[in-house]
C-alpha cells in the first residue's frame, strides 16, 4: 500500500539487500521483514488477503526474525482501527487505532518529536529525543503500555512507535527523516 520503493531505496542506501515482493516463499526467506504502508487501514487489509498474505505476515512476526512495521504497516498489527468505521486488524498486537480529534489538522503531517520510554539494545545509541517526520490521521493505543518505545505530542502524547521481542514498529516515517530516520533503519538492519 505505497511507499515501497522509498523504504527500499533508504535500505540499499545504508547496504542492505531489499526486495519488494508479495512471493510468499520470498519473504519466508528473507532474513528481515518489512512492512510499510500509506493509505486507508480497510483497505491495506483487503490487500493482504486478496494476495493471501496474512498468514505470511503473521509467521514473519512469529518466526522470531526483525520484523519492522511502517506508518499504515504498524496500525494493521493491531487488533482493528476507527478508520471507516470499525476493521479489523492482523490482531499482533493488542489494541486499537484511533483518529486524532478533529480539533486538530489532519493528517498530522510533517516533522515531529519522539521520545524514548525505553532503551532497547538496538536503540543504544540513539538520542532519547529526535525529529522524524510524520503523515498520519490515526494513531496506534497498544493494551501492554510495556511495548512503547516512543511516544509524540500532538494534541495529546500517542504511541509513535513500538518494540516486542522481534518486532518493532513506527507510525513516523524513518525513510523520510534524514540521517537520524536512516540511523533509525540501520539500527532495525544490525539486528539481522
């Protein structure tokens, strides 16, 4: 659900081999995965299952190899989301994606603070606070609050990003935040 090329290219930057693929055998073997995703959350859905990837997406999380979810990629890890109603997530994580107030300018978009909760190992390095950029109308609410790793204000402080064991995701866009978003997906590639 677009912004596939971009997260692709930022990886080769930084040397690591990416492939775009829906082959499921691919992305069994692959040795990391991620998931991106721009648009609406019923709609990334309904292209997970009409290319029968939810059970791939699922084994990748489970199978204990780095597992990196962007923007639209972290809020189907969910359970389900407000968008258009009520839909119904990958159910990874639990929780619920909320639309922000309609108080504030939606999309939330552009360059942003996030914060540090906790200092994973393969956060060690990395400044307790920093921009990255941002294009999101939703936000993700997590149940097990242990699994916050950032969180950003905007109207209210939401969870801008994630980390369980292997899986790790971000609401933030690390390919569009310049050298620290960049420093962000080299730490998410040492893991491999």
């Amino acid at each position: 659900m677009g912004n596939l090329r971009s997260i692709q290219k930022a990886l080769e930057f930084l040397d690591y081999r990416a492939e775009v693929t829906d082959d499921k055998n691919k992305i069994n073997g692959a040795s990391a995965v991620v998931l991106p995703g721009v648009g609406a959350f019923p709609r990334a859905m309904e292209e997970l299952k009409k290319r029968d990837l939810v059970e791939t997406v699922k084994d990748g999380v489970s199978s204990g190899k780095p597992f990196l979810g962007i923007c639209l990629g972290m809020q189907i890890l969910f359970e389900e989301s407000d968008e258009f109603g009520s839909s119904q997530g990958l159910g990874i994580v639990q929780g619920k994606v909320k639309r922000f107030s309609d108080k504030l300018k939606i999309p939330h978009m552009g360059w942003n603070e996030i914060e540090l909760i906790k200092r994973p190992d393969f956060m060690e390095d990395f400044p307790k606070k920093s921009f990255m950029y941002f294009v999101h109308s939703y936000y993700c609410e997590p149940k097990d609050k242990k699994i916050i790793l950032t969180k950003t204000s905007y109207g209210k402080n939401f969870v801008s990003s994630i980390c369980r064991d292997n899986l790790i995701a971000c609401q933030f866009h690390p390919e569009k935040s310049q050298k620290l978003g960049l420093e962000f997906l080299n730490n998410f590639g040492r893991l491999i």
